[in-house]
C-alpha cells in the first residue's frame, strides 16, 4: 500500500462570481521513504497542493471532489478532531517563514514541550529531554541554551533548523515542505537542504518538497511534478525530467536558470505569464505561451503520454521529438 495516494483531487474557490478552479485532476501516489519535487511558477497551484492534502484550506477554499488517501484513510472526509490527530503527529508541514510557525512569546523550549504533550502522554521532563535530542540531530549548536531562548534571538537559519526538529518531533511518516529555504541565502539553503535530505534518509521519512528551485529538487528529489495553472503537466524520475525535458513549460523553465544562458547575452524566459484561475484558457493551458501550439491545443485539453520514462500532458510531444530528431540528423550533415 502506498503511504500517499492522491485521487482527481479538485480544489474550488468560491468568488462571487462563481467558483474557480485552483486545483483540477490530481493523481499521484506517494510511497514510504520516497521524496517528490513539486515546481512550478507562482500562481501554479504547488501550495494549494500542499494545504488541501492536510485539508488546511481557509474559506473560501475547499475540496470540490476527489480523495486524500494516507494509509488507506480520506484524510479529505475526516473531522477536525480527526485530522488534528494526524497533523503534526503522522504528517508534518514547514511552511515558508517560520516566524509564521513559530510562537514570538513562547520559548523554543516551551513550544517543543507543548507540542509533544500534546500527542503524546508523557511527563514535562521526558518532552523536555526529547526536544533537546531533535535540536542536535539538526546540529543547533549549544541545544540546552536555544531551549531557553525566544525565537527572535536567533537567526534565519537557525529559526529553520529548529521548525525543522519541530517537523520530526513525533518521528512523522510524511514531511511536506512549502519553500523551506525561500527566505534564507544561499549558503544556508544548501545547509537546510542537505539537512533535510540526510534526516528523511535516516528515518524513512517522505518527503513532498514544494519550490520553484529546480536546483534544489535536482538535489533532493527523486521523482518532480510540474505544475502549471493547477494541474500537473509532466512528472517522472527527477533526473529524467531535469535531463530531458518533455513537455514545453518544463523545458522553458529548465532554459530559464540562469547557468543555461551564454555569458553576455539575455537570459530566455518564457514569453507571456501564467493565466489567473478566472481566466484558464480552454484546452492546454499553457497553449498562449507555448511555441508549439496548434488549434486542438487551444480547445481540446490533453490527457497523459508517456514520452521516454515520464507522464506528459501535452499534444505535440511526439512531434517535438521528431523536429529535434531532424535538428540532430542536420546537424550531422
């Protein structure tokens, strides 16, 4: 059994004038120990993803249709009673800013204490002493003392490392990671994440990362889906992905990162921007932007094709392919 299986999921919001859309025809499974990339521009539905599988979703937003199965159980049909059980305790979430996370009156020690207290019937010593233990599996230096500290005496990446130790507190069988590094320069990035990678490893952990950092799920990940407009368009092996590209969103974003451009000339980017849910085109939604786009791809939207050992979305796949066969046998000549 699969530790994550996700089924046509749907997320609507309600506007007045009418629902929109923000998540349409979600599929995808998760196994015990395995760690997924999520990537996509903002706007592309990665975080949306990420709520709607802790049913964490504020109004307007909701589940329209479809299942959230953890270990064969709806995560999508319980009560909060239920659900608040498995948060925190079996599924942990890092979000973005951990002062969203972290409580600025609390010490780091006290919020540590209250948190296992809370899922686990075990006295204030014991809590206290399992707490101290997850601070230096992620190498805080001097542990006992940042337990007694408030969160604004510490730095960025120390601040994160410890939202990370709050994550694995309960030793959870999932980790979803919403931009974990977006706030932090980049040599702390590297840290955060390598530090990520070495725990899930040890524990056999699964990991959902959410980025827009294709460098980062490169690193990290074993399997990417990419998302556009609220619906997953390619995803397969991340090296496959990062390495040969299938679908034209994924490849514009791959000639995007700046170490694929030639020094002194403009970095590519992908011309237009992406559609608001009020306004998703009929058919692919990505056909305005797309250089490949043919009239049955403004109105009919494409199901999945397998293209080498990836799931693409996509009507010109095969005939991408055989233009870049054409391109290499020219070339030869």
């Amino acid at each position: 059994m699969s530790l994550l299986e996700v089924k046509d999921l749907e997320v609507r919001f309600g506007l007045r004038k009418g629902d929109v859309k923000a998540l349409r025809d979600i599929d995808f499974t998760l196994k015990r120990g395995e760690r997924v990339g999520i990537v996509g521009e903002s706007g592309a539905g990665k975080s949306v993803l990420g709520f709607s599988i802790l049913n964490l979703l504020s109004k307007p937003g909701y589940i329209a249709k479809g299942e959230v199965l953890f270990e064969g159980q709806n995560l999508a049909d319980l009560s909060p009673k239920e659900l608040g059980a498995i948060r925190g305790n079996r599924i942990s979430m890092i979000f973005q800013d951990p002062m969203m996370t972290l409580n600025p009156v609390l010490t780091i020690g006290e919020q540590m204490v209250e948190c296992l207290m809370a899922h686990r019937k075990i006295t204030k010593g014991a809590a206290r002493e399992i707490a101290l233990q997850k601070l230096k599996q992620v190498y805080i230096p001097s542990p006992e003392q940042r337990l007694d500290q408030y969160p604004h005496e510490l730095s960025g990446g120390m601040r994160q490392r410890i939202v990370i130790a709050i994550g694995l507190l309960l030793d959870p069988d999932l980790i979803i990671a919403d931009e974990p590094t977006t706030a932090l320069d980049v040599t702390i990035q590297a840290e955060i994440m390598e530090l990520m990678l070495e725990l899930c490893e040890r524990n056999n952990v699964a990991l959902i990362l959410i980025t827009h950092d294709l460098g980062v799920v490169s690193q990290v990940t074993q399997r990417t889906f990419v998302m556009y407009a609220g619906r997953i368009i390619e995803q397969g092996p991340t090296r496959e992905i990062i390495n040969d590209a299938q679908h034209p969103y994924t490849q514009g974003l791959i000639n995007a990162l700046p170490q694929m451009g030639i020094r002194g000339e403009r970095l590519r980017q992908i011309r237009g921007a992406m559609p608001t849910l009020q306004a998703v085109p009929q058919g692919c939604a990505f056909s305005p932007r797309c250089d490949y786009v043919t009239e049955n791809c403004r109105h009919v939207l494409p199901g999945f094709t397998r293209s080498g050992g990836c799931q693409v979305a996509c009507h010109m796949v095969e005939e991408m392919k055989r233009e870049e066969q054409r391109s290499a046998e020219g070339s030869e000549e």
